[in-house]
C-alpha cells in the first residue's frame, strides 16, 4: 500500500500543478520527465509481480511453475524495445476499430513486464541463498508455508538481493 502512496505522489509531482507549476498533459510528457516516471512505475507495479513469478518458479505445481519459467524466459530474451514496439505498434493493429489505449499506459505495461522478469531472477537468487536450516527451523516451530516465507525466508531474502535490485532499476532506468 506504501508503494502506491508513493507512486501516486511522484505522478501528481511530475505532472505539475503543485508548488505554483502549471499543469502538463501526459501527451506532452517527455525526455527525462517520462524517463523517471516509466522507471519508477516499472520497478513498484514489477516487484510484486516478479515475488510471485519467483516464488511461482520454485513451486511445486506443474502449471503455475512452468508457466512462471515461460513468462520469465521469453520476457527476457526478447530486448526491452521490441516488447515496446509491440506495445505502442503492433497491439492497436489487433484492438477492434475504435478502441484507444493511451501510449504511456502501453509503455508502462510493457515496463511492468520487463521488470518483473529481472525481477523475479533477482529474488529467486535471494531465495535460494536462504540456508535450508531456516526452512527446517521454521517447520520445527510448526509454522506453514506461508508464515514461514512471510516472516522467516522473505525478509532474509530481500535483505541479501537488495545490491541486485538497485542494478536492476539502474539498467530499467537506462533502457
């Protein structure tokens, strides 16, 4: 919920009409202005996104795994600017006629994508270099999956993959 707070007071700072600025359309947005912008929602609306694919990586249900490896493959091996060409050209050649999706909304999906692909290599790094002895210890105080990941696995990992985030969203930000 905190990341959505942010989000939306780094939106309404960039678009204007605070501290005496005058407002600015989004069709009018660009350089380094939308640069930061699609970064920043990339790496927020990604890193959810990319804690599931992860954790869905190393499930043990064939479907949600192998799809969650295909997502992660293919968003990866296929360059940033190709995914944003068919998100700004391709897809509004298969809309129905008279359907408009706003660019920076397909440009921001495409991000979204992008980022929670790296993303989610990033955390399923973190979460094999979790000793199995927090597993095991966790299962010893009865805890489930769940509370064993939230309150055990998750803050450790994240913990150890933080220098591999902030290289992610630096070479977000560069593409």
């Amino acid at each position: 919920v905190a990341w959505v707070a942010v989000l939306v007071g780094v939106f309404v700072l960039l678009r204007g009409g605070v501290f005496g600025l005058s407002s600015a359309p989004l069709r009018l947005w660009s350089g380094l202005i939308l640069t930061i912008w699609l970064s920043i929602f990339g790496i927020a609306a990604g890193y959810p996104l990319g804690l599931a694919l992860a954790l869905g990586r190393r499930s043990v249900m064939p479907l949600v795994k192998w799809f969650s490896i295909a997502w992660i493959e293919l968003v990866r091996g296929v360059p940033l600017v190709s995914i944003l060409i068919m998100a700004s050209v391709v897809l509004p050649l298969f809309l129905p006629e008279g359907t408009d999706i706003d660019n920076l909304l397909r440009a921001q999906v495409a991000f979204t994508m992008f980022a929670s692909a790296y993303l989610a290599e990033v955390f399923r790094g973190g979460l094999q270099a979790v000793p199995s002895g927090q597993y095991e210890g966790a299962q010893s105080l009865g805890l489930g999956y769940w509370p064993t990941l939230r309150l055990i696995v998750l803050p450790q990992a994240l913990k150890l993959v933080i220098p591999a985030q902030v290289n992610t969203f630096i070479a977000i930000f560069k593409d």
